[in-house]
C-alpha cells in the first residue's frame, strides 16, 4: 500500500510570480516564518534562514541592513523608497516578510506615486577575518 500523501501547509509556499515587488498589497505572514527569499534583478535567488538574522539591524531613511549570522556572516543592505519601505524592514525584523526583491527594468521605472520600491539589494560576505 502505497504511503499516505504528507499535508503541507501552503499558505508559507509562494510562487516567483507571486514574489512580485507589490508590497502596497503584501499581506505579512499572520505567524513568524523561517526564511526570507532574496530575489536579485538577474532573477537569482537567494534564501536566509530567520533564525540567523542578528540581533543589530539597522534602519536609516532609504537604506536598511540585515546581519544574518551563521556559518558565514551575510550583511544584506537594501535601498529603496515609498510609504511602506520602513514596514518592509519592521517586517524582516518581526521575521514576518516572505521576501524582498530587487526592482529591475519595468519595475524599477513604474515606481510612481505611491509604491515603494526596492533599488538595490547589496549583498556581501561579513565573515570576522581570523586573527593571527
């Protein structure tokens, strides 16, 4: 007899389609998530565990920066602008955002009235260097 199908919870499961830079209507996770999804303008992704983030993010008008803390160290500053660019970052520290992704073309140029827009995503390898 073949095994039961296994129930997953899909209301944590989204598409790349769904991962669309919309945050206007963005509902955050009702629950705390385990990942965030980075999706960079080449269309790459890249995912962070939440249990990893720092305990010091920092918020500065239009730039926020997230320490995740593993095995690596990875500091992800995001620049960007609009009404809920500081909900984004409120969010990623409540660890309640399923994602951020990086404006490119069309998306970069529609950020009008109202829209928050993420412009760049840098990431960068913040490993402490070992000492001598």
């Amino acid at each position: 007899m073949p095994p039961e199908p296994v129930e997953t919870d899909d209301c944590e499961t989204l598409t790349i389609s769904q991962m669309d830079g919309k945050y206007a209507t963005l509902r955050p996770a009702n629950k705390t998530l385990t990942r965030i999804h980075v999706i960079l303008k080449d269309g790459k992704v890249r995912s962070y565990q939440y249990a990893f983030l720092d305990a010091l993010s920092t918020y500065d008008g239009g730039t926020f920066t997230l320490l995740f803390a593993g095995v690596k160290h990875w500091a992800l500053t995001v620049k960007g602008h609009g009404p809920n660019f500081w909900r984004i970052y409120d969010l990623c520290t409540l660890h309640r955002l399923p994602y951020l992704r990086e404006a490119s073309g069309s998306m970069a140029e529609s950020g009008g009235e109202g829209e928050t827009i993420l412009t760049e995503i840098k990431i960068v390898d913040a490993t402490p260097k070992e000492r001598d």
